[in-house]
C-alpha cells in the first residue's frame, strides 16, 4: 500500500454495487459484473483507484 496517496474510500465503503457484491449477495454481484464489463477488469474510476491503492480488484475483499 501507498503512504502518499488516500486511500479511495468511496468503492471500499460507500459503494452499495461493490460492497454489497464483496458481500455475497447476487444481485450486486450480477451488476458488478455487467460494470466490470463495460469498464474493464479494474471497474469504475473509483474501482481503479482500489485498485491501484490495495492491489485488488472491486469485486475481490482486500487481502489483511
């Protein structure tokens, strides 16, 4: 992780797509997927931050 960059909150906890697909329920996880698809493997532009901050995907939990 990055000391010199905040980290993107918005798709970790704010996110009713991301955190409710991180969470297992299907609905949020088919349009996850559908995002996912349209933008890419990184998601959103709040997603590609994560991404970039915590090494993971949206649709991956962050590895502790």
């Amino acid at each position: 992780m990055t000391d010199q960059k905040k980290a993107p909150v918005f798709c970790e906890n704010y996110c009713l797509v991301c955190k409710g697909a991180r969470a297992g329920n299907g609905f949020f996880k088919a349009i996850q997927n559908i995002e996912l698809k349209i933008f890419g493997s990184k998601g959103c532009p709040w997603g590609k931050a994560r991404t970039e901050y915590y090494g993971v995907t949206p649709d991956q939990p962050i590895k502790k």
